[in-house]
C-alpha cells in the first residue's frame, strides 16, 4: 500500500507540475500541429490513404520523443533524484510513476492529434475503440523506453545526443507494430488480420515495463 | 547507557586513487550531536554522504539505528534526514505542496495543521504558500527543516545547516536542533560557523589529511588553528 503511495504522489507532483509550466504538452502539440501542417500541403489526397498510418505514427512518435526527452529534467533542478535515493522505499514504484505521468501526457497529445488528422489530412477514422487501443498500446511503449532512457541520462552531459540515440532505435518494434496494426484499422480490415501486432505490442509494453521496474533501483542507485 | 545511532568503524573513501577518507571511526549515540570541522576539501561532505547512504565507501563499515548502510540500505534510510546543499525542492509547487510530497514519499501523512505549524515553527509564515522559485535559500533551509520537523527520523544529517541563513534563522534551527536532541535523535553535522555550532555540539572532530581528529567542544570557537 506504501508503494502505490509513492505512485499517487509522484502522479500527483508531476501533473501538478505539468498545469503550472505546460512545459511538456505545449511543446509536444505544437511540435505536431507542425509536422501535421506540412504533411497537408506536401501530399495530396489521392496518396495520404496508403500512407496515413506512417503519417500518423511518424507525427505521435516523434512528438511523444520530444515530451519524453525532458521527463527527468525537472528532477535534476535541486537534485531531487538525491531525495528519491535516499528513500527507504522501493525504487521501482518511482519509475512506474513517472511512467504514468509520461503515458498520461503522450496519451493527450495522441488523442489530440486524431481530430488534426481529421481535419487537414481526411483521416476516415474506423473501429474507434480499436483504434484507441493502438495509440494507448503505442504509447505505452514508447513512454517505457523514453522514461527508462531519460532516467539513464539525465546526468549526461551528452544527454540530447545520447536519448534519441538509444531510444529511437529500440522502439522500432513499436512502430512497426503500431503502423500496421493502424493500417489494418483503417482499412477496416478483421481483427485476426491485425490482431497479432496488438499481440507484439501488448507483449513488448509487458517486457519493458517489468525489466524497467527492475533495473530502476539500480539505475538510481548508480 | 547510551545507545549507538550513527557509527562509522574505519571508514576510508578514494575517489579512483585520490584518497579522500582513511579510517575514520565515529560514534554518535541518541540524543547527541558531534560537528565535523575542516577546510574546504576536507571531506566533510563526503563523509556525510557516506552516513547518508549516498556512497558506498571504499573499505570500512556504516552502521545507522544497527542497520549496515550497504547491506540494509532500506532500513537505515528509513531512519535519517539528509539536509546537504541541495534543496530537494520542486520549483512549480508551493513551499506547502514540496512537504506535502516530500512525506507522501516517505509514506508520512500530515494534516494541514500540521504543515502550518511547522512553517510557522521555523518562522516562514505566509512564504507557506510561495511557490519555491520565488523563495530565498534561507527560506528554502528553513522548509527543508520544516520537512525534517514532521519526518521525525532518529539521525539526522546535516552539510552546513546555517549557510545561507540570517541570525533569527540560525536560532530558530538550533531551537529545532536541540528539540530533536531532547527527543532521542542523534545529530552528525559539519560546519564552518564554529561559534554557532557549539551552541548544540556536544562533541567535535576536525578533518584533515584524511583524518579524524576528536577535539573537546569548548575547544570548537577557536578550533580555526587545527585545521
């Protein structure tokens, strides 16, 4: 119960954090108010279906990376890391809520980003609940890599080339799983036709966040 | 008798090969409070972070409240407070909310009432509600004081607890020192204002070359030629 006290309070702090400076979710919007603006006027209409769920993917992805990238920035201001060390609790209940925080954020901003898709791309949104999905199971993903990678160089000095370095490459299977099962989506297709990529991202989101729970004692420790 | 909080038995600290610590034991019982002198460089902060559970150290044993600083880490952090140069603080949230959540992380709850006073204990009134950006690093001493007011931990571990202070501040956390005092905890401080710390040290130690030398506490007001 102690733990999941340290989850509320780290939501808490964050979101709270969050509505005084806006800093994360006023970038990322309009981050991707921009790429979806020069997605619009760069392809025409007849070639945005085949292309919408890259499109789509390439906006969300790049813009939760920008909110991500600055996740742990806030607690090196007055070295509020050193206070989590020295707390007696498990460390791993601090990295599910920053991770919380983090899907919360890139969650908004998603479901932001699909009436933009709307109205400047013709975005024909299908099975809606499904579609939800993909962006929650998305996201999830990317907030796991993004939180662990920004906790792990927070305190480097090469931190803006470092993150994208090791993020990007690791959420390949991400993308790759989100972008088709988005493609099937829109394209009305079956489930059983994509339901397997749900599958690899339901298992990847499983696998990062047990291993990142785990390793975040000693991330913060060392 | 007297029993043991803070014990540190022959405690060395290299940082790659500069060594920085070399058998320094150290003991400090409940309800007392030792000071550690030294010039800048001394390893004063160090030894500190040390007890605090923040290094590891590089030969030597750290026991807190009869927990193994490396072995049982959780235990002995669920005794001690850490006051050192950082101020811990978040600059979006009031003075109010930063101790909110810095006991909500300790799993402490404390009512409003508390909260205030505490604040109005180390005499920062209406700052209360200021959010921390706008505070002063006096005021931001006297919240972290605040914090450790409501945590009650049985150790307490302070890097320069007046730095930044004016003289009311600095009287009003001796006050809080000595109430923690009178309450069983025990106290391991370092401090350059010599004149001020003797007012709560019941025993002091000067570090250099690596070294702990125990002075008498009388000693502490003209302890500047040992150094």
């Amino acid at each position: 119960m102690r733990s999941f006290n340290l989850l509320y309070w780290i939501l808490w702090k964050d979101i709270l954090s969050e509505i005084r400076n806006r800093a994360a979710l006023v970038s990322m919007l309009f981050f991707a108010l921009n790429i979806i603006l020069i997605f619009s006027v760069s392809f025409s209409m007849s070639d945005l279906e085949e292309m919408m769920p890259g499109l789509i993917w390439t906006a969300f992805g790049f813009t939760a990376v920008i909110g991500l990238s600055t996740s742990f920035v806030a607690e090196t201001h007055n070295q509020c890391l050193e206070y989590y060390r020295l707390l007696p609790t498990p460390k791993g209940m601090i990295y599910l809520g920053k991770l919380c925080g983090n899907l919360l954020f890139i969650v908004i901003v998603g479901l932001a980003l699909l009436p933009l898709f709307v109205l400047f791309l013709g975005l024909h949104v299908r099975q809606l609940s499904w579609l939800i999905a993909v962006v929650f199971l998305g996201a999830l993903g990317l907030a796991n890599l993004g939180t662990l990678f920004s906790a792990l160089t927070v305190n480097l000095r090469a931190r803006e080339v470092l993150f994208p370095l090791l993020l990007l490459p690791l959420s390949v299977p991400v993308f790759i799983g989100a972008t088709e099962a988005t493609a099937g989506i829109l394209r009305g297709a079956p489930q059983a036709a994509y339901r397997h990529w749900l599958d690899l991202l339901g298992i990847f989101d499983l696998i990062f966040t047990l291993l990142s729970f785990w390793m975040f004692e000693w991330i913060l420790d060392e | 008798m007297s029993v043991t909080a803070i014990l540190g038995v022959d405690v060395s600290k290299s940082y790659r090969y500069d060594l920085v610590l070399s058998s320094i034991s150290l003991k400090v019982a409940r309800g007392e409070c030792y000071t550690l002198l030294g010039a800048n460089g001394s390893g004063k902060t160090t030894l500190l972070r040390l007890f605090a559970t923040l290094l590891a150290p590089t030969a030597g044993t750290i026991e807190i409240e009869g927990h193994h600083s490396l072995t049982q880490k959780p235990e002995a952090r669920a005794h001690l407070f850490f006051i050192g140069h950082a101020s811990h603080l978040y600059d979006d949230l009031t003075a109010i909310e930063n101790i909110r959540f810095a006991l909500g992380m300790r799993g402490i709850s404390v009512g409003p009432s508390e909260i205030k006073q505490a604040i109005d204990v180390m005499g920062m009134g209406p700052f209360g509600r200021y959010k921390t950006r706008h505070l002063s690093k006096g005021m931001q001493k006297r919240l972290a004081f605040a914090k450790a007011l409501l945590a009650r931990p049985r150790v307490l571990l302070l890097d320069e607890p007046y730095a930044s202070l004016d003289e009311p501040g600095i009287e009003t956390v001796n006050a809080c020192l000595k109430d923690f005092l009178a309450q069983g905890a025990a106290v391991l401080m370092s401090s350059h204002d010599r004149a001020h710390a003797a007012a709560v040290t019941h025993r002091a130690g000067v570090l250099r070359q690596h070294l702990l030398q125990e002075i008498s506490p009388s000693d502490l007001p003209r302890s500047y030629a040992l150094f």
